[in-house]
C-alpha cells in the first residue's frame, strides 16, 4: 500500500439514517424509472465502461488520495468523469473536465443541512445537489482547481462559495435513479452509466489472483461501481486513496486504484440504500456499449 495514512481508511459516509432516506425519497429506483434497460437477454461476457477512461484521456485519471471524510465527493466526482468519458466514447459532443469533488462533498452537506465542522455526507444528498445544485470542474476554479483537504473542509463547513454555486447552476447532472439489487446494477452499467455506492461494508486491502479483494471490517464508505463480471460473478469498485491501492494483482485492464467484489457482497453494499446509478438525461437511454469494453484483449 502506497500511501501511510493507509493505517485507518479515510471514508465518511455518514449512513443510512433519517436525513439520508429523506432525499432518497426524490428518486426513483432504476427499475421503476427506466423497465426497458431490463429487456433482453442478460449478459455473460464481462461489462467494462471502465475502458472509456483510456479511450478519451489515454490512461486512467490521475487521482489524488482523499484527505478528510469527504469519500462522497470522490465517488459522486469519479462517477461523474467516467460518465463524461462514456457519453464521449458513444459520440457525444462533449468535452472532458475533471470533476471537482470539494464541491459535490461541500453541497451535498449544504443540502442535507449539515454544514459544520465534523466530517461526512450522504450519496442520496449528493445526487440531489448534482442534478439541482450542478457541478464545477477542476478547470473552472483555475490553479486553485487542484484537489486539496482544506478547501473541502473549509467548504464542508460553511458551504461552497455563492460565486462557485453560480458556476455551477449550468452543469446539472440529468438524472439519478436508486440501484438496490444485481439485476438493477447489472442494467445500469450494461448501459454506461456508473453507480456510486455508500455503505458499511469493509475490505482486506490485497487484491487476490483474480483481482478480489475479501470483505473484512466496517467502513462508511463511498466508493463507484464502474465494470461486472460473470465468469466469478462480481463488481469492479474504484475508491480513493490514490494509486496502487489496494495492492496485488489487476485482471481485465482494470485500473490500479480498483478492486471486485463477489456477488453475494455486492447485494449486501447495494441492499443499504445508498446507492445511485448516475445519467445525462432523466430518461436513462438504453445503449449498447462498444464491443471492445467486453474484453481485457482491447485495453
């Protein structure tokens, strides 16, 4: 593991308590909002929107470790930038902007009315400030675009600054739907489109032969399902505690920062509540992905 503050995992999911269910209530789940990404045969072969990165930027970001409990902007913030990434891989006129997590974290705590000095947020609220509130890109705060603890901690106290939320108010996320089963996820990225996910669920921080990592412990995390495999049924998560962690090995040209999760594991983290599956638009097109994000041949 490549980074010492590695001892204890910074997280900061706050859980799924009544603040929380409150704005989960906004949306729907993605069964009930979008049935037709349901029809079909199921897949089989390995689904890896995760490849898009590659395929826009050259490599996987770059990303920096978080630095306080503000995991909710990181996952919110990935998911964001790999949805950027999809939307341009199927031909979309987009151009890439890292995603500024400080102010997803710093409006999500506005929304959920827990500005203050302690550590934490909700993914529920987090989607509500994405598709009410907006976004900013790192490009857009300028030099002071880099990540950095304080100004999350700063912003997570006070809330964004009114020049920044104004910033923000063009660049609203589409649409969000609740993901709480397999099939749900399955159907979410079968169509490109990322799923956040906050839970208690913790894990051992060496990935096995297959990429694996075995659940152990409790952390209120959040973290962004970006692939899916058959073979050993499971999910690829992306966390954010920087590069090469966890350690051991990578399968199916995932990137360093990412692990999978067994099936049965999985239900468990989505069966919490807390866990989104993010869009451009309301509706939730159906898509076929590319042919090449099946394969770890075609990195």
């Amino acid at each position: 593991m490549s980074d010492p503050l590695f001892h204890v995992p910074l997280c900061g999911w706050l859980g799924a308590d009544e603040t929380q269910k409150r704005h989960a209530a906004d949306f729907p789940s993605l069964r009930a909002l979008a049935p037709h990404l349901f029809e079909g045969p199921a897949p089989t072969e390995p689904i890896l929107p995760y490849k898009a990165y590659r395929e826009v930027l050259g490599s996987d970001p770059q990303y920096p470790a978080q630095r306080i409990g503000d995991c909710v902007g990181f996952g919110h913030g990935h998911g964001n930038d790999l949805l950027q990434c999809i939307e341009i891989s199927l031909g979309q006129p987009y151009v890439y902007q890292e995603t500024d997590t400080e102010f997803i974290y710093a409006a999500s705590r506005e929304v959920a009315g827990i500005l203050g000095r302690s550590d934490g947020s909700y993914g529920s609220a987090a989607v509500k400030a994405m598709t009410t509130m907006g976004m900013v890109s790192r490009k857009m705060l300028g030099p002071e675009g880099v990540y950095s603890g304080q100004r999350a901690k700063e912003w997570g106290l006070t809330g964004p600054p009114s020049a920044v939320v104004a910033e923000a108010a063009p660049f609203k996320l589409g649409g969000a739907a609740a993901v709480s089963t397999w099939d749900e996820l399955q159907a979410a990225l079968a169509n490109g489109y990322p799923t956040t996910v906050c839970c208690n669920q913790g894990f051992t921080m060496t990935r096995d032969a297959q990429g694996f990592c075995d659940q152990q412990g409790t952390w209120g995390h959040c973290m962004v399902f970006v692939g899916m495999r058959f073979d050993r049924p499971g999910a690829c998560v992306l966390q954010s505690w920087g590069p090469n962690v966890p350690d051991g090995p990578t399968v199916l040209a995932q990137p360093s920062y990412s692990f999978w999760v067994d099936q049965k594991t999985v239900e468990a983290m989505l069966a919490e509540g807390d866990s989104w599956a993010l869009s451009r638009t309301p509706g939730f097109e159906k898509r076929a992905l590319p042919p090449a994000w099946k394969y770890d041949s075609a990195a």
